[in-house]
C-alpha cells in the first residue's frame, strides 16, 4: 500500500534500518566462518578444505530453507515473519558457539542457513514497497548495507575474538546482535499486510520462465566467483601476502569497507541504467578483478587495495540481480526474491568447494582465483543469454528495463 511523504519519514528510514540490523545479523553468521576458518580448523584438528565445509553446509541451508520458509509463511504480516526468522537465527547461533562436535557444528550451521534466504527475500520486497518511485533498487541497498556492516564491523571483530580469545565467543557475538536486531523489528517495523496476489502453489509456475532461470544462473554461478576468492581469504593473505593472522582482521575491515562502497554504487547504477546491464558489466569486471589479484597478492601494498576493489566489484551485483528477478517475476516477487538468496548461496557452496579443491590437490592459496574467475565469467554468459532472449523475434521480456 502506497504511503505518503509524511509517513515516508521518518518511519521509512527505521523501517530500513529495522532490515539492515537484521541484515548484519545473517551477514556476521554467514560471513564470519570465513575469517576464523583457520582457528576452527586447529581447534577441531581438521583441515582447511574440511573447515570450508561450515561454508557449504550453511549454503546448503540457505538453498533448502528459502522456498521452505516462504511457503510456510508467505501469507503472513511481513513484521511476524521477519521477527520469527530473526528467531531461528539467534537459536541456532547459540546453538553452534556451544556445539562441541564437528557433526553437530554441521548440523547447527545448516539450520543456521534456513531462515537467509526468506529473510532478505522478503525484506527486500518490503524495502521496495516502502520505497520512493525510481529508488527502489537504493531503497533494498539499504538492507543488503547490513552485509557490508557487518563485514566493516561485527566480521572482524569476531575475527580478532576468535584469532585471540575463541571463535566460540565470536559466534556468542553473533547471538547477541540477533537478539538486538529482533527487538528493533518489533519496534521499527510498520504492520504490513500481506503482499496479495498469487497463492504459494500458483506462484510456482514462475519456474516455467526461461528468464528466471537464466538469472538464477547467473546468481548460482557468476557470484560464486566472488566466494571462491573470500572463502579462503585467510589463509590467501597469511601464507601468500605475508600478512600476521592479526592482519586478518583489518583485511576484513577493508574487505567490508570496499562492499559497503559496491553495494551502494550498484543500487544507483541499478536505478540509473538497467539492472540487466548493470549485473553483466560488473560480473565482467569481478573477472578481471580476480585474475588480477592472483598477480597482486604477492605484494603487501597492492593486495591492500585490490582486496577493496575485489570487495567493491564483488558485492555491487547484489542489488541490481535483486531488481533483475523481481521485476521478472510479477505476482510472485518474494518467492522469487526467497529463491535469489537461496541460488546466491548455492554460488556461495559452489564457490567455496570448487576452490578448495586445487588447495587440496596442492595448488597452492591463488588457485581458488582462477576458479573465481572461471565462474563469475560464466555469469557473464548468462546475462548475455538473457539479453539475447528479450531480443529475440517474439520474445518480449517487458519487466526488464534493457538499456
């Protein structure tokens, strides 16, 4: 329901904020495996690719959990969902920061991943409702913002809690800011009804769109690029870069510093050309931002900047992939927002397991870049396809703006 500009501030504004609280959240549970992957492997006595395993699973949860979610809960008022989601993202943290076993970290991790998907999927529906005509894609930037805080903030210091105290407490961390982010929701958050439209069941046949299926390929494929290269940043920069594990942290306050900046510029560019354009431009870009860095990375000072940029490019595709499914996918948009996530995260298994494999087959800490490359170029391909099919005789994809 449309709202006027007296009630579009300030309300609006804590609304955003209410979803980027809750995007940091996810964004810390998700994101801080990453940097601590090294301290869990010495603390379980695991290697590094069995480590990563945390990423995948996680990922897994995230691919089950987001049309899982969204059928269960899609007819309910979005401020119930979101709180529930919340919920089941402060339970099983709690859950993982005591688990004391490989299997039941797994375990924890999977449930962890189950509410990721429904959460931005609907909240990046709701933040575009609340949106100002012409600002949607800014408007879901702000949520996604929570990513990138909690990769400027809440990642690194739970970086800096595992490397020298316990990544145990790190995830505890992570608990405490679900638990902050539910209570803002319920204060911030307007009542909302439901989004009409569509049952659950009939929103299904979006599945029969062609187009659908060429963006979730470029979500599935094309970003796992940029986890491929995140996935194993630590130990890239300790035992290629030379940096001490201390180090870590501050890679990480630049790696969230140089998302923040994407996610951002990628929501205006977004909202200034066409999403479509917009994704395909930058996965071109993280391409040859990766097979870069493979160069790069053997010098401190150049790899300072290029892990920015890396970050920068990488997260910017966000925002307008987001715009991209929804406006394809009319009547149905959180399932389809829902599914995004939940391909996103199948880019981020894919990612993190296909790079792992030349570390374990002794190719050293730059070879998940070639990989990263290999898939974020593929992305490419399938923008490409999906431009070709709106162009083609007959062949009419009206709710994408093309440039």
């Amino acid at each position: 329901m449309p709202m006027n500009n007296q009630e579009r501030s300030p309300l609006i504004k804590l609304s955003l904020i209410s979803l980027m609280l809750g995007g940091l959240s996810i964004g810390m549970t998700e994101f801080l495996m990453m940097g601590v992957l090294p301290d869990i492997s010495r603390s379980l006595l695991i290697s590094i690719p069995e480590a990563g395993h945390l990423i995948s699973i996680y990922a897994l949860g995230v691919v089950i959990g987001a049309p899982l979610m969204v059928g269960l809960a899609g007819s309910h008022p979005p401020k119930k969902v979101l709180t529930g989601l919340m919920m089941m993202v402060l339970v099983f943290n709690g859950l993982f920061s005591i688990a004391p076993t490989y299997g039941l970290l797994l375990a924890a991790r999977f449930f962890c991943g189950l509410p990721h998907g429904a959460f931005f999927g609907m909240g990046a529906v709701v933040a575009s409702r609340l949106a100002a005509p012409g600002r949607e894609a800014r408007s879901v930037a702000v949520m996604f913002a929570g990513l990138t805080v909690a990769n400027i903030i809440g990642v690194p210091l739970g970086t800096f809690i595992g490397h020298n105290v316990s990544w145990r407490i790190s995830f505890g961390l992570v608990t405490l800011f679900a638990l902050i982010s539910i209570i803002c929701i319920k204060i911030w958050m307007p009542i909302l009804k439901p989004a009409g439209g569509i049952s659950f069941k009939s929103s299904l046949k979006i599945f029969s769109k062609t187009e659908l299926w060429l963006v979730i390929g470029i979500s599935a494929i094309g970003t796992g690029g940029f986890f491929a290269w995140i996935s194993y940043i630590a130990p890239l920069m300790t035992n290629i870069s030379g940096f001490s594990g201390n180090m870590v942290t501050v890679i990480m306050v630049i790696i969230g510093l140089g998302m923040a900046t994407g996610n951002f510029i990628g929501g205006r560019l977004a909202d200034k050309f066409s999403p479509l354009l917009t994704t395909g431009t930058l996965l071109l870009g993280m391409t040859a931002v990766l097979l870069a860095f493979i160069f790069v990375s053997h010098y401190k000072i150049p790899t300072i900047g290029m892990i920015f940029l890396t970050g920068a490019v990488g997260f910017s595709v966000i925002a307008p992939m987001q715009i991209l499914i929804m406006q394809i996918a009319k009547g149905a948009e959180m399932l389809a927002s829902s599914v995004l996530q939940a391909t996103s995260n199948f880019g981020n298994a894919l990612g993190a397991y296909l790079g792992g494999l030349p570390i374990a087959a002794g190719l050293g800490y730059t070879s998940p870049e070639y990989v990263g490359a290999g898939l974020a170029f593929i992305g490419v391909g399938f923008c490409l396809l999906l431009y070709w099919k709106s162009r083609g005789p007959g062949q009419e994809l009206n709710t994408v703006k093309i440039a």
